[in-house]
C-alpha cells in the first residue's frame, strides 16, 4: 500500500512547509530525486521528493507555508510533481490529515 501522496504539479511550482521545523536532509535521495526533509520534533518528519530546485538547506529552521522547494520531475519521473510522506517514529503514516487538498 503506498502510503504517500503524489502530487501533479508543473514544474518551478513552489512547495512549502506543511508545520515548523528543521532541514534533517535538502540533496538528493535515491528514488527521490532532489528532496527536502523537515524533522518537526516529536518523532514527525515530512519528506517532499521528485522537487527541480531547493531552497533551504539542511539545518535551517523553517516555518509552516515557507517555501522550501519546486517542483520538477529529478529522480526519473515521467511527469513533473511533488512526493509527500509523513513519517511518526520512522513509520509512514497517512498524509491527509497534514495537508489542505
């Protein structure tokens, strides 16, 4: 069952910050592409893959509408978007209750 969300999204579309938090990984990931990761504390880390461009890096602080990326198509996909998951203590959790669709 794939537990996140892939979003459609033309490319250089900014991407923001789901809550407050620090940058744990902004670089590429395997399967991924470029993509960012927000540690927000209390075991909650939200991953944003597949993205054209960065614009914060690891360690900084970010605030929850910042934006913190673009989309795009890195790591092989065929259409340009965005990757979301939500992890609480390292398990992927459902997304939907973190994000205004």
């Amino acid at each position: 069952v794939h537990k996140a969300i892939d979003f459609a999204a033309s490319v250089g579309q900014p991407i923001y910050a789901t809550a407050d938090g620090v940058i744990s990984k902004a670089g590429w990931g395997t399967g991924y592409g470029m993509m960012t990761i927000i540690d927000h504390g209390e075991g909650y880390m939200t991953m944003y893959g597949f993205c054209d461009n960065l614009s914060k890096k690891t360690g900084d602080w970010v605030e929850s509408g910042e934006t913190i990326a673009s989309a795009g198509n890195s790591g092989g996909q065929q259409e340009p978007g965005m990757y979301f998951e939500l992890r609480h203590e390292g398990i992927v959790r459902d997304p939907a209750k973190w994000i205004n669709l």
